[in-house]
C-alpha cells in the first residue's frame, strides 16, 4: 500500500499565512471554498482543513491525522499528547509570536493580577486562563467567549484574556494590558504512533526543514557587490563590525585582477544602513535580491 502522510492545515486565522508559508517551502496547496480536502502538488501528502482549536486534539493525537500545524496556545488548552516536531515564528500577519495577555478597561482600578480575586474574565482559552491564575494564587469566575472578546469588558466582564499581535485591536477598544500569560508560535506536531513511523517522521523532518528555511529567508537578502583589492580589507572589516554575514561572506577573484566579486547574506533590517557604508569604503555594483530558503 502506498505511503501517505495526512497533514492538518488550520482552518481561519491562520489558514492563509500557513498557505503562503508552505508555498515559500516549495509546496503549492489549493483550497477550494466548499471543500475540506485543499489539493496539494506533492502526492505523498493528503491536506485536511480543520480548526486550530481543534488540531491537536482530537484530530492528531486521536490519529485521525498523522500531523498538523496549530498554535502552541490550542495545544495548552487542550492539554494534547502529542509530538512537536518545529516551532514556526508566523502568526496570521506577522513573523513574530502572538501573546495572550489579560486587559481591563483603560478606565478601571483593576491594576495587576493580584486585583482580579473574584472578578470575572472572559476568554476562549478557559483552561490556560485558570492555570495561570492558579499559579498566581488568584480565584477568579472564567467564562468561556464565543467571539468578540474585546466588546465584554466593561459590561459583561472586568477583564478578558485574548490574544494579539500589536495591541491595535485592544487600543481601539480603549483596553489596557495589565499583564502577558504566554507566546504563542506556530507548531508542526505530530501523532505519537504516526511519529514511529520512520517514512512519516523523514517526511515531516523535510517539511520542517524547508518550512523553517523559508521562514529565515523573510528576515534577509542577499547582497553582491564589486570592490577593488586595495578597498577589500576596509569592506571585510565592515561588514563583520556589522555582523552582516551568516558565516563569512564570500570573496571570489574578477577577470580583472584589481577587484573582487563579494556576496553576503544579511539581516534585511540593517541593509539599508549598511549599503551608504559599503559604498563609502569602496564598493561598487552592489546588488540587494530577494530569498526563497535559508538552510543552515
């Protein structure tokens, strides 16, 4: 019987950035609107949509999917015995991690956590929210929130606990953050007995490693530049004063043998300060281009 691996993709907030991820890995996934089964150009992999709330349990850890991508806060919620094979810094606009963090009106005297004794907090994430508050020795009445978390607080609740990426959402709601219960990052995981599997853990450790690639390739360019021989020492210096090389960039001899042929790669948040400086210490030609996949 042939092989498949069957991979849970989330359905809803992260559907789309874990879509786009997996098509910078080099796997292109169609969904289509009525479907639950998106097509996938690699037939080795079966894709399902499924709810990220839902993803780890019951769906992986129950084998109905040998694996899945969810968020580390659905796996908390739901307590889920599985296997977490990467940790993939994306959220649903951002490649950084999403907090969950408890907010109060910006008008209330609730000011740290020790005030919510006997409050009432509403949140989706029920059981994080009253472990946390456990460990804080705090009592509190948890309710669970269908939806639209930030409208309750004043009326129907003296805090929320929710997630965010930026706090804009908060903000506009007039709420104040008085503390951060957990980060939450995206997480490939696995079905405990899928992962003894030793065809299916090679294929998930491959789809991990282009994931992971791509997701290091968003935070940098390459750079490629000419400088003549006498300027090389003033460029090299530079650019390691500057930490702009995954190892050491590489320095390879032109036809003409006064100058050199530099390539780098380097953190795209520094690149436009770091090219004016590369021009100032000789080089020239210098390109800046995109990349698809960091593999270290």
């Amino acid at each position: 019987m042939e092989k498949k691996l069957k991979l849970g993709i989330p359905k809803g907030s992260l559907q789309d950035s874990t879509v786009k991820w997996f098509q910078k890995a080099g796997y292109n996934i169609s969904i289509t609107e009525r479907s639950y089964y998106p097509s996938i150009d690699d037939d080795k992999i079966q894709v399902m949509l499924v709810r990220a709330q839902d993803m780890a349990f019951p769906y992986v850890q129950k084998g109905v999917l040998d694996a899945g991508l969810t968020g580390a806060d659905w796996i908390a919620e739901r307590e889920a015995d599985v296997v977490e094979i990467a940790s993939l810094v994306y959220s649903k606009q951002w490649s950084t991690p999403a907090r969950w963090v408890i907010a109060v009106h910006e008008d209330s005297k609730i000011k740290s956590v020790k005030d919510l004794e006997g409050k009432t907090i509403s949140t989706e994430l029920v059981q994080v929210a009253k472990k946390y508050l456990a460990e804080k020795g705090v009592k509190a009445d948890i309710q669970f929130s269908y939806g639209a978390t930030e409208v309750k607080v004043p009326h129907v609740a003296d805090a929320i606990m929710e997630i965010t990426e930026t706090g804009s959402s908060l903000r506009a709601n007039r709420l104040k953050i008085i503390a951060e219960v957990m980060k939450s990052t995206t997480k490939l995981i696995a079905n405990k007995d899928a992962y003894q599997d030793a065809w299916k853990r090679k294929k998930l450790e491959n789809i991990a490693i282009l994931l992971r690639g791509a997701l290091d390739a968003e935070a940098k360019v390459g750079l490629k530049m000419n400088v003549s021989s006498n300027n090389l020492n003033a460029l090299m210096d530079l650019l390691i004063e500057k930490k702009a090389a995954m190892k050491a960039p590489t320095v390879s001899a032109l036809q003409d043998k006064e100058w050199c042929a530099v390539e780098t790669v380097v953190d795209e948040m520094i690149v436009r300060d770091l090219i004016p400086e590369l021009k100032m210490v000789g080089a020239h030609d210098i390109i800046e281009y995109p990349l698809n996949k960091v593999i270290e």
